[in-house]
C-alpha cells in the first residue's frame, strides 16, 4: 500500500494502524539483516503511537494526512531520548533532548517513527559505505551500494520496510541513493523545510526531504513538513501552496529543458538514453522539450568540495568531547579535544575537515573557498538566464546505476565524482527531484532528475507524476 | 597531475589546526588524497570572476526572527543527563591552562 491508502484506510476506521505498524515491523525483522537499512529499530514506540491513533480515531478525531504511515528517518534527525547517532563514533551514548521540527510535524499528522536509518558518517558519502555501523546494501542487488548520504532511507522503502523515509540532501544525498535504488526522492528549495533538528553538515546547503514509491506520497509528506519555523532563521518566512493540490495538472505547454551540461561526458549511455526517453515522455504528454545550457554547472563539483567542506570544518567543531557522545581522556581540555575527535571521527570525515580547515586557512582562504563562493554566484547567474526560457530541466540524477560495494571506497576523487548531477542544485538552493524512469543496462534502476527554479514544486511534482505514469 | 599543492607538512599542520591527530599512514594517505582533489579544483582557478559577488547563501532571504518573549528552554538536567562528565550542573572538563586539576 501506498502511503496516501494507508493514511485514507486508517482513517476511513478500514484498517487499524497498529495492523499497519506490526506489518512493516515484521518486514523490517525479516529483511533487514541482509540490507542493513536501519541502524535502530523503536517497535515499541511505534506499536505505543499506532495505538494512539488508533485510539482517536476511534474517538471520532482524525490523526491527519499521515494517519498510521510508518517513517525511517535518517539518523541525523534528533528525536528526543532516541539516540541519533549520524553513524558516527563520536556522538556514541547521546541522545538528543528535543525534536527536529520535522518529527514534530510528522507526530501532528499521524505519521508513526519506526526507527532511524544508516548514513554515511556526517552524511559524507555517496554510497552509506563510510558508516560507523557497517554498510547498508542496496535491495534491488545486495552486492551493490545503496548510494549515499542517505543510503539507509531510500533502501528502507525500496525494501518495504517503510512506506516513507525522510533523507537530508547537502550535495545529492537523496536523490542519488533514490535513484540507485529506484524510488522517488525530492530535494526541496533550501529553506522550505526546516533545518532545526538536523544535524548540520554545511548549513548553507542541507535539505530535507522525503523518500517514497510514489510521487503522490512524496507530494504529500513534503505538505506536512513544510512551512516556515521561527527556530530555523534560513526558513522560508511564507507559507506555499500544497504541491498534492496540483499533482494531476499534467505539464501541456510546460518548457522542459534538458541539460547539456549533465548529458554528455562522464554519464554512461544506458542513464544517457533513459534521460532522453524521459525528455520524450514529457513532449508526449505536451512539454516543448529542448536543449539547455548552464556552461558553469560543471564547476559544480569544484565549489562544491570547497564550500561543504568548509562549513562542515566549521560545523564539526562542536564535537570535542565536551557536550554530547564520546570523550576520550587526555591531560588538558586540548588534549581531550584532538584525542576525542581523533578516535571518533572516521576517515571520510577527517578528510572533510581537513579539506575545509585548509581552504579557510590564512593564506588560502580567498584562492579556495572565495573562490568557490564567487563560482557559486556564476552558477546561480547561469541558471538566472536558464529558467528565463525553461519552467524545469531534466538531466541524470546519477551518472550511473549502483556501483559494487568497495568499488570506489579507496578512491576519494572517484566517489565525489557520483555527485556531479546532483550538487549545482544544492549550490542554488533551486528544488530538483529524482523519479525512477526504467533500467540500465545492468537491470539496475535508473532515477530521472527534474530541476525547477526556487520553490517550483508544485510544477516539478506535475512532470514528476507524468514521468511516473509514463513509465 | 601538476605541481604537489598540498606538502605532508602542511597537512600535519591544518590536522592540528582541527584538533586530530593522524598516524603516519593516515599523513601519507590524506596527503595524497588532498592533492588530488586541490588539483581537481584547481580548474575554477582559471575563471575570471573576480568581479563577482561571492554567494554566502543562494536565495534572496532574510533571518526569521521569533518574536522577543521567553519561551520553552531545553531542561539542563536533560541535556547535562548525556554530556560525558558533568558535575554541579556543569560540564566538566580537564584542566585549559596546566593549572591543577
């Protein structure tokens, strides 16, 4: 079942949530030794809120638009008293005393928490291969990677151990693992959605966001966890209007651009032709479909790991033993710091740190990060021009299906290099979703990437629902 | 690959700049690995941009400001309950300056 019918049969009184919780549950018990989705399973929780639901409804209230859908969420996501971990070391034992505002919306729908999901350490990564817990495995080929940051999520529902996962995105971390592991996941406009809650990783660039099997549940979890949050100061002041109102408006006399810049070099041919099959579809169903061009998308990935990297130098300052998790004793507070982080951290994020210390180090501060931020604004400038003559963009949202677990974990430069589609979004801040749109050659899924300018959703959910229906 | 950009000594020194600290085979490895991506963004170095506004945040947004009246505080009873030493309603800490403990 979807998670629009389970939310309808729960509460229509069809179906009990708690009926709806114990089979996901049983799912996850069965499954999840070989995938490895989840790094902490709340059964009883969950059975304690499906109750609760249960409950009003048979009160006569309604629990709301997630009635009894079960949710993964990513472990950076604080739930109070329920460790959130990051898949890091260093945040061993903690637990957070709030709840990011995103838990909070989903409880006030009804949506019931079934656990937190594997990451790459930090959400570092593009293959959940770099987490203190072990790998997660992709479920469409167990010897495949489930893609990253938020591998564990977009495996939970391409498993079916939840109907909805939420993931955090700074440079593709949900669109990659969806499309890899062939579900649909949306990277909102940078602002859209609260940030409160979320361990931050590069604040200027993370993003939440929902992984589902349908287009229709991923419009539906973004309405209930949108909207402005005065504890978030990068939050969008203004209320927008419901992206599931409009999902059925087809995109007849949309301007659909596809990219040059993500199309050509470095995509393997079998994503290259799904991309184009996708562009077809979308003509098929009305869109004037043409080439377009961002010259500067392809120094996305050069700012990019500049500017994440800084601000996760600047970010991950805080864990130094003193506040939350692990500490490991030295002789002075100095010692305790470095001895702490030293153990703690793994090598992906190290080496982050190390990249964004150097880059805003004297002497190279205005050669490296100045520089990537003035990139930054050429990107933004390009896309300007683009959205003057597109209403979206399609483009790969990998360069490739899942690669093989191990395949690029010795070779930094080669696993950046996965998010080469996904990151000039994150840079500007723009909405850009992934929908499955067939296979590669392998029999592996390839995801489809819809870009629109800042807070196009509701006409990127449109194209997104007529690639789905298309397929 | 061009010129070294990035020495084992300067690596030593920007790890101890984020308080970590690396065996000799992480120095060598991270080095390397350093090297390789300071080349791969080297390519940016090229682009006449310098006339260009550097972008802190990408959309055209303001803070949001709550309104100024007290509200709800996290229980420091809570929050000290999963520091990993606390004493007196504090978090403890090894000595700063060499003073004794």
């Amino acid at each position: 079942m979807t998670a629009v019918e389970i939310a309808a049969a729960v509460r229509s009184g069809q179906q009990s949530a708690r009926t709806v919780v114990d089979e996901y549950l049983g799912a996850v018990a069965e499954g999840d030794a070989d995938i490895r989705a989840f790094n902490l399973v709340t059964e009883g929780q969950a059975r304690a809120r499906a109750d609760a639901i249960d409950s009003a409804v048979a009160a006569g209230r309604d629990p709301g638009p997630l009635a009894g859908v079960p949710v993964a969420l990513k472990d950076n996501m604080c739930t109070r008293g329920v460790p959130t971990t990051c898949s890091s070391r260093i945040l061993e034992g903690w637990a957070p005393p709030y709840d990011a505002t995103v838990v909070e919306r989903l409880h006030a729908a009804g949506a019931v928490i079934v656990g937190k999901t594997n990451m790459d350490e930090f959400a570092m990564g593009s293959s959940t291969e770099n987490s203190a817990f072990g790998p997660t495995r992709n479920p469409c080929d167990t010897s495949r990677v489930p893609g990253g940051s938020s591998g564990g999520s977009a495996a939970a529902v391409a498993a079916g151990f939840a109907p909805v996962a939420l993931g955090s995105d700074t440079g593709g971390s949900i669109r990659q693992p969806a499309a890899l592991c062939g579900v649909v996941g949306v990277k909102p406009t940078y602002g859209l959605v609260s940030r409160y809650g979320l361990v931050a990783f590069a604040s200027s660039l993370d993003q939440i966001g929902p992984f589902t099997t349908t287009v229709a549940d991923s419009a539906t979890v973004l309405d209930v966890i949108s909207g402005p949050d005065h504890r978030d100061s990068t939050s969008i002041g203004e209320s927008q209007p419901s992206v599931s109102a409009t999902l059925d408006n087809g995109v007849d006399g949309l301007r659909v651009g596809v990219l040059a810049e993500l199309s050509g070099d470095g995509i393997a041919p079998d994503v290259a032709a799904r991309v184009q099959a996708a562009a077809s579809a979308l003509e098929s169903a009305g869109a004037r479909v043409a080439k377009a061009s961002a010259p500067s998308a392809v120094y996305g990935l050069s700012a990019y790991y500049l500017i994440a990297p800084a601000e996760a130098s600047s970010n991950l300052a805080r864990y130094d033993g003193v506040r939350y998790g692990l500490r490991v004793d030295g002789d002075s507070t100095p010692d305790m710091n470095t001895a702490t982080r030293s153990a703690g951290f793994g090598d992906e994020v190290k080496r982050r740190i190390m990249i964004g210390t150097y880059a805003l180090s004297a002497g190279y501060y205005d050669a490296y990060y100045g520089k990537a931020q003035k990139v930054r604004t050429l990107i933004i400038n390009d896309f300007a021009s683009v959205w003057e003559e597109f209403d979206l963009l399609v483009s790969p949202t990998s360069p490739t299906t899942a690669f093989s677990l191990g395949e690029r974990t010795a070779d930094p430069m080669a696993m950046y290099m996965s998010d080469v589609c996904t990151v000039p979004v994150n840079l500007t801040g723009q909405a850009a979703m992934s929908v499955p749109f067939g296979v590669g050659d392998d029999g592996l899924p390839v995801g489809v990437q819809i870009l629109a300018p800042a807070l196009g959703e509701p006409v990127m959910f449109r194209a997104a629902a007529v690639l789905e229906a298309s397929r | 690959m061009g010129q070294q950009r990035i020495t084992r000594a300067e690596c030593a020194h920007v790890a101890a700049l984020a308080r970590l600290e690396l065996t000799d085979e992480e120095l060598d490895r991270f080095t390397g690995q350093l090297d390789e991506l300071l080349d791969h963004v080297a390519e940016v170095e090229a682009l006449e941009i310098d006339d260009l506004v550097p972008t802190m945040h990408a959309l055209p947004i303001t803070n949001l400001l709550r309104p100024d009246v007290p509200g709800d505080v996290l229980d420091r009873d809570e929050v000290l309950a999963h520091a990993p030493f606390a004493e007196d309603g504090q978090f403890r800490v090894p000595p700063v300056l060499g003073e004794a403990p």
